[in-house]
C-alpha cells in the first residue's frame, strides 16, 4: 500500500497528484516515457493521471480536449490557443533568452493565418517547431484522443504527423482514450502502427484492498464513520472504479453509507442519461438486452455490426460472451432506473 496524504472524493472531476491515489506504478511508467497512450473506461481515472503527469514532469502541458474536436478547425484552434497562452506566460516571466526557440512556432500560426500554409501542413510543421524547442520542456497531451475521428479523413492525417513526430523521441506526447476497441485499432494498424512510436498504458479498476482503504481513509480525513460491512461493499457495488468509488464516499459523506443507493442516486442517472444520448436507438437497445443476459441479436437487423461499434467505443466487451464494461451502467440498465 502506498503511502497517502490525502484522498478526495471527487465525482466526474479529474483530481491532480495531490489527490492521485493508488496510481504510483502507473505514472512512474508515464515519467519513463516518451510518448504514451493510455487506455481505460470511462471512469478509471486516465485524466487524472495525465493531469498528475502534468505536475511531476513540470512540462508545459499543451492540452487538447479530444470530445471538443468537431473539426480539423477545431484541433488547429485548440492548438493555437494553448501555444499562444504559453508564450504569453513565458514572455511575461521575462525569460528572454527562450524567446528565439518559442517564436517558431508563432511563426508557423502566423503563416497559417496568413494563407502561406493548408491546415495539414501547419499541423506538421508547427509539431515539428515543438519538437525543436529545448530551454523548456513541452509535452502535447490529446485527452479522449479517439473522439476526434468524427473529424473524418484528417485524423488519419492527424495520427500520421503524431506518429512521425513520436518517433524522432523530442517531444513528449500523451493520448489517452476510452474507446477501448478504437484505441486498440489505432495502435495496431498495419499501415500507421502507433504501438510503436507510443508506450500503450492500460488503466485498471482498484483492487478490493485498496478500494476499501480509498473510501475508509477519506472518511477518516472528515471525521465520518460507516460500518466496515459497508465499506467493504462498495468494492463489489463499483468493482474498483475510481469514478463510482468516488461518489459512493461522497454519499458517505452525506450520511448515505449503503453503496448500492448510487443506482437511484441522481448524479449517477444524468452522468448515464447524458452519456446513452449520444447512442442510437439500436446501440441502447443492444446494450439493454446483454445487460438482462439476452441476446444481442434479438435487436434484428445488423445487429453484429451495432455490437461491433459498441466494442469500439468501449461500452460493450466481448470474450465467450458479452458483457457491459461498466458495473453501474449494466445494473441500472437490467433493472431499467434509466
């Protein structure tokens, strides 16, 4: 067991390394690396790593939010933003003497903006210009890397200049992504295979030791006690995620010490309503049926397909059977609380 400052319940909410509990392992493979990919559900607590990252790295991050990426548009203005914040900060810490290194990249934003490149061309060259800069330590960080498919052929484009630009070891970057079936596909592939330019780093739930120690010492920090029958429960309830381990104590907190009253805990409903919104009718009805044990293929037509897209995205795992990859959402759509 690790040693622990302090634990914070802290529901849909990243936390940093203040907060980074059982997670030492993990983040010490970050720091070796280069380049890395990690890979969890939703939940397992991959941006808080990254963010934890972040801190004992002491790089400055250029974040990027992958489920905001709408366009390739979208992704070169993300960019910008981050970088010209940056320059900004150093500018004004009057560190004058990084000033030729960062102008680089300005330049190459300036010459986008200018018309005097295309959109892929900027995204390579002021990669390129990061991977350059030596007086300060960059790290690009792409959080749900995986959602910015929906941009459609330019994320290959996008993937090609991460790839080439991993490869030559000089800038760091970190991807992480949900979509355990995407992510899967996109390390793998044949003709871009980033599995060899990116560390692949899977997120896994707590143990149950650790689990009962995340909820019984966060209680201890606030004074609140809960029967140990309780604590010990709420590792079989959340099966070791961070994200409902979190709002479990949080209800512990509010004198709510049964686990299993997170299934008809409001936060838990919106967090899942939100999230199955973005689902087709089919992919709903799929998931509904192999939460009840049924067969997938009593949604009819093209129902393979359907379960193969749900795979990709990381709702749905498939071994001799199929199976929903988070506890709570298979318990609250088998006995349909949503």
């Amino acid at each position: 067991m690790e040693s622990v400052k302090r634990i914070k319940f802290s529901f849909n909410k990243p936390v940093g390394l203040r907060y980074l509990y059982d997670r030492d392992e993990e983040l010490g493979k970050l720091l070796e690396s280069k380049s890395s990919f990690l890979i969890g559900p939703l939940g397992i607590g991959k941006t808080s790593l990254l963010k934890s990252y972040v801190i004992k790295s002491g790089c400055e991050a250029i974040w990027i939010d992958g489920t905001k990426v709408l366009s390739l548009e979208n992704f070169i203005n993300a960019m910008k933003k981050e970088y010209k914040d940056f320059f900004k900060k150093v500018m004004d810490s009057k560190k004058t003497t990084l000033f030729s290194e960062l102008k680089a990249p300005m330049l190459e934003i300036e010459n986008y903006q200018n018309g005097k490149s295309d959109s892929l061309t900027f995204v390579n060259n002021f990669l390129g210009e990061l991977s350059y800069i030596q007086g300060v330590k960059i790290c690009l960080i792409i959080d749900d890397f995986t959602e910015m498919r929906k941009i459609g052929t330019a994320f290959t484009e996008i993937k090609r200049a991460l790839y080439k630009t991993a490869r030559k070891r000089n800038l760091n970057i970190l991807l992480s992504s949900s979509e355990l079936g995407y992510a899967k596909e996109i390390l793998q592939r044949k003709d871009l295979p980033l599995q060899k330019a990116f560390f692949s780093l899977t997120v896994k739930p707590f143990n149950q030791e650790d689990s009962a120690f995340f909820i019984s010492k966060g209680l201890e920090q606030y004074g609140v006690s809960c029967p140990k029958k309780n604590i010990g429960e709420a590792y079989y309830v959340a099966e070791g995620f961070p994200l409902w381990l979190s709002l479990i104590g949080l209800r512990m907190l509010e004198g709510k010490c049964n686990p299993q009253g997170i299934y008809t805990d409001s936060r838990t409903q919106v967090f899942w309503v939100e999230r199955l919104s973005r689902l087709t009718s089919k992919e709903r009805q799929i998931l509904r049926l192999i939460a009840k044990n049924k067969s997938f293929k009593a949604a009819g037509p093209h129902s393979r397909r359907t379960l193969e897209y749900l795979i990709r995205k990381g709702y749905v795992l498939s071994n001799k059977h199929e199976h929903i990859v988070d506890p709570i959402l298979n318990y609250l759509l088998k006995f349909e609380y949503i």
